[in-house]
C-alpha cells in the first residue's frame, strides 16, 4: 500500500508541476492577447516586458523545484 502511495505522490508532482507552468504561461498569453485586441500599438509593450520577467521567474522557480525533486528522489534514507 505505501509503495501505490510513493507512485501517486510522484505522479502528482510532476502533474502539479506541468499543470503550474501550463497555467502560468497561459495567463500571461491571454493577458497579452487582450491587451493587443484593446490597444495596439504602445500599451502592450509594459505587458511584454513583464511577461519575460515573468518567464524567467518561472523558469527559476520550475528548474529549483525539479532539482529538489530529484534529489529527495535520489537521496539514500536516514
């Protein structure tokens, strides 16, 4: 039993993970695609500029929560 746990709790990290970064990054799609259907020319650009923020922040916060991943998973028990 505790061995069908281990394997939903690993499914569910990586699910929460690519569900995270999908809804991140498609907030920040529509965001901008409203803004460009509202105004074309100057107001978006404040938009896109924080949306490669945004990105980078992300990519931070997806790369370090794999690294811990991986290393709770390969780390030897106490």
């Amino acid at each position: 039993f505790v061995g069908l746990l281990e394997i939903i709790s690993e499914i569910a990290k990586m699910v929460s993970l690519s569900l995270r970064l999908f809804g991140n990054i498609f907030a920040g799609e529509v965001l901008l695609t409203v803004m460009a259907g509202l105004v074309a020319v100057l107001v978006p650009l404040p938009f896109m500029a924080l949306e490669l923020i945004v990105g980078l922040i992300q990519a931070m916060v997806f790369a370090m929560l794999t690294l811990v991943y991986l290393t709770v998973a390969t780390s030897e028990p106490h």
